[in-house]
C-alpha cells in the first residue's frame, strides 16, 4: 500500500475551495498568500479592514499595508475609492481568487513609420512629450503646494515634497489632501492640540491617507451640540432660523456651537 502524505479529509459544509494557481503563484509571499486564505474564506459581503487583519495577524499598520499593497500589485486585491455625497469616504477593497491584472500585458501592434519626414515627426513627437512631462511637473507642483497649505506643521519641505510626488503616482493626489484635511479636523474636534498631530513627513511615510478617519465619539454628546446640529441641519435644508436660537450659522455672531454644527455637517 503506498503511503498517503497529503490527507484531506471529505468536507460538506464550512470549506473553502482556492485555486492552485493562486497557491503556487511565485509573486505572493508567504504573508500575502496566507492573507489570501484568510479573506476568501470569508462570506461574499465581508469588507476588509486594515484594522482587523493587524488584530489577526499581530501585524504593524507598516506591514500590513505592505502586504496588501503586493496583493494590489498581483491582481488579487482591487482598491477603490468610495465617496458619499461628492465627498471622500473610505477605500474599499474587492478580493478575487485570480488575478484581474495581466502579468504579460499586451504588446501593440507594430507599426513602421514612413520613411519620409522623419527628423520632422521625431522633433514633433519630443517636444510632445517634453511639454506633457512639463504639464504633468506643474501639476505636481500645484498640487503639493496645496498640500502644504493645509499641514499642520511646515518642516521638511522638500522631503515631503519628494515622497507626496511619489505617491501621487499611484494615488489620487486629491484624495491624499482631502483625508489629510478630515484626519486633522477629526483630531482637532476631540479637543486636541495641532502640536500632537503628525508630522508631514511622518504621515506620508506612514501612507497616511489608508489609515481610517475616527469619526467623532458622541456616546456623551453634549445635548447643547445636538439641538445645535439639528436646527442646523433643519436650516441648511429650509432656511428656516428661529431668532431665539441667536444668529443663523452663516452670521459672524453665531454662537460657537452652530458654527461648530455648520461645519461639520458641510464636512461630511
């Protein structure tokens, strides 16, 4: 009787099928094929978090988006923006038990240039790319700099400058701003110093635009804060202010609780 080394045993219910492919795929590592086994084995409607794969695997916020970033890179990861309402909202993360990325992508079709005029179209075409390279350089630039506009703290400029470039590549450099500005409001709303808040560089170091936005703790709301954010909601949508409640939120003289209400409902 020849003797069996891989035993499986006859399963009906609580399995999970891969296929071998993904699990002889050269390009995942060890980390991330077994991050692979633990998300499809989940139910079709669970969402990965960041968060719970660092409590499962006792995993740093550094390695954990390394991690998933190489399964981005493979295909077996899709990232997605979600927006609500026109606005930022979270990523979102779709798993797949194959690749939707060719790893040999398709090579164009060949065509020969004609013969004629070719010192012409070669100077066409280099003047193309060196203003499309210029444009693409003003871009960044413009968009750093409103970046930096908003920083809580204005060291290391041209580090910063270099490492939001080079994220802008792969990320919505827009989005990067926009977390950035709701994360600070965020810490800001909790009654803490500027001062605490990371660095720039810190932050973008720590690919800070993936970590999620900690919304506001009301398990002890103030019920002042509440009536406020209720009239004005009532009055973003009708316009209606009663004179006993003080000025409307959009006066210089209202009280801080509506302008504070105002705010974070234009916020999102």
């Amino acid at each position: 009787m020849t003797e069996q080394f891989i035993n499986r045993s006859s399963l009906t219910e609580n399995f999970t099928v891969l296929p071998n492919a993904l699990l002889n795929d050269a390009r995942v590592s060890g980390d991330g094929l077994a991050l692979m086994v633990y998300l499809l084995s989940k139910p079709p409607s669970w969402q990965l978090s960041p968060t719970d794969i660092r409590k499962r695997f006792s995993w740093g916020k550094d390695k954990t988006y390394k991690v998933i970033n190489a399964l981005i890179e493979t295909g077996y990861v899709v990232k997605d923006a979600h927006r609500e309402g026109g606005k930022y909202a979270s990523f979102v993360y779709f798993i797949y038990d194959t690749p939707q990325i060719s790893p040999f992508p398709e090579k164009p079709e060949a065509v020969k240039p004609e013969a004629v005029n070719q010192d012409t179209i070669k100077n066409r075409d280099t003047n193309c790319i060196t203003n499309l390279e210029r444009t693409e350089s003003n871009k960044g630039d413009e968009l750093f700099e409103k970046f930096w506009s908003i920083v809580a703290h204005k060291t290391a400029k041209p580090q910063c400058k270099a490492k939001f470039l080079r994220a802008a590549k792969s990320f919505d450099a827009e989005i990067i701003i926009k977390v950035y500005q709701q994360q600070l409001r965020s810490h800001q709303s909790k009654g803490k110093g500027v001062e605490y808040f990371r660095r720039p560089l810190t932050w973008l170091n720590q690919q800070g635009w993936q970590d999620p936005i900690e919304a506001k703790d009301y398990t002890q709301a103030d019920p002042e804060v509440d009536r406020a954010v209720m009239r004005v909601r009532h009055w973003l949508k009708s316009r209606y202010w009663n004179e006993t409640w003080g000025f409307p939120p959009d006066h210089p003289g209202a009280m801080p609780k509506t302008k504070q209400a105002l705010r974070e409902l234009q916020d999102g």
